[in-house]
C-alpha cells in the first residue's frame, strides 16, 4: 500500500466520511430551525385559583360516601343475585328431587302392578293346574268307572252266555233225548209193519223219506235210495204207509218238530231198522 504524504489512504477515507456526516447533520439542524419559525405554538394563559380545605374534604368524603354506596349496591347486587342463584339452585333441586320423588311412585307403582300381575298369573297358572288335575283325577275316575263297567258286562254277558249255554246244553240234551225218544216210537210203530219179503239179503239197504204235520200224519214217502230190490223197498215202503199217524208226535213241542220230524230218513236193512 502506498502513503499519501506520509498519511496512509485508510486514514484519509476516514476523515472524509466523518466531514460528510458532520455536514448532514449541519444541514438538517438548519431545515429544522426554520420550520420551527414557521410554526409556533398558541399561547396558554393559566388562572391561579385558591383552592377551600373544607370544600375538598366535603368533595373527598362524598366521592367516598359515593363509593361506599356504589360498592353496597354492587354488594348487595351480587347478594341479590347469590341469592337468586341460590334460590334457583334450590328450586332446581327442588324439582330434581320432586321429579326423582315421582320416578321413584312411577317405580313403585310399576313394580306393585308388575308384582300384582306375577300374582295373577300364578294363580291363574295355580288355577289351571288344579282344573287340569281335576279333570285328570275325573277321567281317570271315568276311565276306571268304565273299564269296571266293562268288566261286569263282560262277567254278566260271560255269565249269560255260560247260563244259556248250559240251559242250550239242558235243552239239547232234553231235545236230543226227547228226538231219540220219539224216534224210537216211530221205529217201533213201523217194525210192527214190516215184513221182510223173503228176497231179502244181509248188505241191502233201502232209505225212505217220509214227510209229516204236526198232527204226526204222514202225508208223503219217498224211497231216496234203493235197496237195488224191488220187493225189499216195496216192503219198506209198505210198513211207513200202513202206519199212517204217528198220534204220539202230536205233543211234540213245534221247534223240535220242524227241526227233527217235519221231513225224516229211514233206512231199512233185513237184520234191523235203523234211522
């Protein structure tokens, strides 16, 4: 770096900008002052006024009285308002407590109609049971009653049918004996009447059918089978007609008759007759 006169550059610049900025500042100290001689301020003229002790303090003891009395209006403003809200608070606990009070006979009253709906339906319930056993005990008492009844129906009919049975049995075995007895007498009575011709021989046999009334007469003979000899079945048919009547028949009750006697088979062989 080369010196300026035995002062280096640096040092040079240096003075030079410190002269610019004093020269600023010179220059705007004097806008300043001119404009300040342009506008001046108005004048202001004050009045010295004495001022009264006992003004001030009366002043000083109604702003406090005002402000006591504004803070007693503002306390009892906010006392008016606690209480307001205190009154509200208990009027909504009040109704709270009301409404609970309500809820709670609601419950209640739900609850007994449910309980007495429960009882109801238990007896009800119980009630029906007690039919249904009722008619159970009933229909059973029936069921018994009739299988009794059909137990001594079939006894009686047993009974009955066991009775008519054996009076069939005594009858039929009174009738068979009584047919047997009858028919016998019919045997006997055409015995009487046979003669065997003398071309009968043992082996041949000859069935008639006779046909008779009540009155024991015989109205028709019939040889149904033949001996195979003329003079053999002549013969018996010559000892049922010389007999005519059987009279003996005539007291012959009418249901043996038409059952053993109305129509009658006779079989004749040369040793016997035999029906």
């Amino acid at each position: 770096m080369t010196a300026f006169n035995g002062y280096p550059i640096s040092v040079l610049l240096a003075v030079l900008l410190h002269g610019l900025i004093l020269g600023s500042l010179f220059i705007m100290q004097r806008a300043d002052s001119e404009v300040l001689d342009v506008v001046r301020p108005p004048a202001v003229k004050a009045l010295l006024v004495e001022e009264n002790p006992q003004t001030r303090n009366q002043q000083v003891q109604q702003q406090q009285l005002a402000e006591q009395r504004r803070l007693e209006q503002q306390r009892q403003e906010q006392a008016r308002q606690e209480e307001a809200r205190r009154q509200e608070q208990a009027r909504q606990e009040e109704a709270r407590q009301e409404a609970a009070r309500q809820e709670q006979e609601r419950q209640a009253q739900l609850r007994r109609e449910r309980e007495q709906q429960e009882r109801e339906q238990q007896e009800r319930e119980r009630l029906e049971r007690e039919r249904q056993e009722r008619e159970r005990l009933e229909q059973e008492r029936l069921e018994q009653q009739r299988r009794e009844e059909q137990q001594r129906l079939e006894q009686q009919r047993q009974q009955e049918q066991a009775a008519q049975a054996a009076a069939a049995q005594e009858v039929a075995e009174t009738e068979a004996e009584q047919v047997m007895a009858y028919t016998a007498i019919i045997h006997d009575l055409v015995q009487r009447n046979w003669s065997r011709p003398p071309s009968a021989r043992n082996n041949m046999t000859a069935v008639l059918r006779i046909r008779l009334v009540p009155t024991g007469e015989i109205v028709d003979v019939e040889i149904v089978r033949s001996s195979g000899d003329a003079a053999f079945d002549r013969s018996a048919e010559n000892a049922v007609r010389a007999v005519r009547r059987f009279e003996q028949l005539q007291g012959m009750p009418p249901r043996m008759f038409e059952r053993s006697f109305r129509t009658l088979l006779l079989t004749f062989r040369p040793e016997d007759l035999l029906n």
